[in-house]
C-alpha cells in the first residue's frame, strides 16, 4: 500500500487529541455532578442516562476522524504491473579496460574519468536500452536493459587486472556490442524494425591486431552506427603500475626495460566513425564531450518498446469513507439515555 497525499496522514493527531478532549469533558462534568449535593439524589436524576451509549458515542467520533485523516491520504493498493510502452533505441557501451587506460593525463586516470562521464550519459537517458560490452584482450558483456543503476554496478568495481586477457582488441569488442544488437533484433516486433542502434566506443585507440577497420565495416553493412570517444593525450602518458593496495609501484615497460607510453589512436577511431556514418569526439583533461554524445544519439531514430512492467495502484479511500459515514450515522442514532421498560415488565 502507499499514500497519494502522506502529509495529510498528519491530521491522525486529531485522534489523540479528540480523546485527550473527551477524557477532560467527562472528568468536568462528573465534578460538576458532584458538587450538586447528594449523591443518592444526583444519581437518580442520572438513572436515564447511559455512560456506556456516551463512551461509545465519543469513540464513533474518534474512529470517524481517525479514518478521516487517513482517507485524505489517498491509499493505494497494488494491482496487477503493466509493462509501460516506452519510446526508445538500442545502444551498446564499449568501454576500454586495457592497461593503457590507467594512464592520468585524464584526471584521475583515462578510465575511472570515462566510468564518469557515462554515469552523467545514462542520466540523460530516459527508455533506451543500453548493453555494456567491457574489453581489453577479451570481452566481458552485460545484456541491453533499461536498469541503469544496474548497469553502472556492472563496471563499477571492474578494473584491468580483473580482465582475463591483456591488450587491447578494438574489433572484439565491436563484433562482441553487434552480437547484442542483433540479438535484439531477432526479439523486436514489427514496429521496432526501424529502431535505431549504436555503439558507443570509448577507449584510447591503441587497437592490438583485432582489425577493428573490418569490424566496423561489418556494423556498417548492419546499419548500425558507431560513436567513438577518443580518451588520452595525443602527446602520449607513461602507463602506471598498482599494487594491491591500489598505490603506484612504478610504470609498465617493455621487454628492453624501456618505459612504455601510451598516446590517442586518433585516425583508428575516427576512421571507424567514418565507416559506419557515425562521429568521433575526444575527450581530454579539460573536455570529455558528454553533451556532443548525447546530440549525437538525439539524431537516431526511437521507436515504442515494452519497458520495465510498473505497478498499477487502485484508489483505497472510498472504503474508508463509507465507513466514516456509518460511524457518524451512528453516532446520531444512538441516544444517551437508557430504555425505559414498559410498567409491569418483570
């Protein structure tokens, strides 16, 4: 059950009050009949009237005020959830783990400023379903869905080292994001056959021989755009190292010992948005882009979806209202004065 109006649950104080004031209004009235004289005389001329019918009285008016109050409210009881017919499109996050995204020349490191910048993307969302393929030699996938509390879970505490294969395999990962929008094709009903589908590719470009050029001409023949997110300097960043504790031990070098430096992938990426008639943006210490992303996705075709099913509630303060007037009519119908019995009656 919830409440429509929960302020209105405050005039329950009208109860306790209601019974405070009737308590001080019988505890007045016995005095007063006290201080008339005798008690014998005082009770016979009381003998018509029954405490009992003005205790029940009063508590008629205290239930009615009681439910009052919480009628006022509006209570709702669940009924049956509905899935909501939402409008929407099919978008698929490829986020790059690799090592290389551990370099800060984008405060406080390529990747933990990238996990932002897409929680601040998914807050601009409203029914798309989004689908999150995390990669570095390998992938990691999580299903398209419309939770997206759900989906920053998933890369939340998710780091490089937790990836099972090193690198950075570019191609992977966007046949890995096609994968699920094909899988949701095969779902879709006859009005999201023109539903729009994206991928969303954000990594630093340095692509380890996975030939994500061939990658994206297959997306392209599906019709499915590709958005890519440069994120890096094109100046390059030396690659740190991290112990358990998360502090740095040093930096990554190659098998001559020789420091290894990180730089943006840029024609990679923007050749990839070229092919499949996408966009390319960079992000950087100073810009990340969210905005020119979520412009970009604004241009793609929405089409109704079931969304999550929602819960429909049914009006409760009717019941409550009818039985606020039968405590009322109540109230009036019963006197305060006790039968008399007919003469004779034994």
């Amino acid at each position: 059950m919830r409440f429509v109006s929960p302020h209105a649950l405050w005039l329950l104080l009208s109860v306790p009050a209601a019974v405070i004031a009737y308590g001080v209004y019988f505890g007045v009235r016995r005095r007063r009949l006290a201080r008339l004289g005798d008690e014998a005389l005082v009770a016979r001329m009381t003998a018509g009237v029954s405490m009992a019918r003005k205790l029940l009285r009063a508590a008629l008016v205290v239930a009615a005020l009681g439910l009052t109050a919480v009628a006022l409210a509006r209570p709702q009881v669940p009924g049956k959830s509905r899935p909501a017919r939402q409008r929407g499109l099919d978008l698929v996050v490829a986020l790059d783990f690799s090592r290389s995204m551990l370099a800060t020349d984008v405060y406080p490191s390529r990747l933990e400023r990238s996990k932002r910048e897409l929680g601040e993307l998914l807050g601009t969302l409203a029914s798309d379903r989004v689908g999150v393929v995390a990669f570095a030699g390998e992938t990691l996938t999580y299903p398209p869905t419309t939770d997206y509390a759900a989906i920053k879970l998933f890369w939340l505490d998710l780091h490089p080292w937790d990836m099972p294969v090193g690198g950075t395999a570019i191609g992977r990962a966007i046949r890995a994001s096609l994968d699920q929008l094909v899988a949701l094709r095969g779902k879709a009903g006859a009005s999201e056959a023109t539903r729009g589908q994206a991928i969303l590719l954000l990594t630093d470009g340095e692509d380890t021989d996975s030939e994500p050029l061939e990658a994206a001409a297959e997306a392209s023949k599906l019709g499915v755009k590709i958005f890519t997110v440069g994120v890096g300097s094109r100046s390059g960043e030396l690659i740190p190292e991290y112990d358990q504790h998360g502090k740095v031990t040093g930096y990554v070098k190659d098998p001559d010992g020789k420091y290894v430096t990180s730089r943006l992938g840029e024609q990679t990426l923007v050749e990839i948005a070229r092919r499949t008639g996408g966009e390319v943006f960079f992000a950087d210490s100073k810009r990340f882009g969210v905005e020119d992303v979520t412009r970009a996705l604004s241009s793609l075709k929405r089409t109704e979806n079931e969304g999550r099913p929602v819960p429909q509630y049914h009006e409760a303060f009717q019941p409550l209202l009818l039985l606020v007037l039968l405590a009322l009519c109540a109230e009036v119908a019963i006197g305060e004065r006790r039968r008399r019995r007919p003469e004779g009656a034994s």
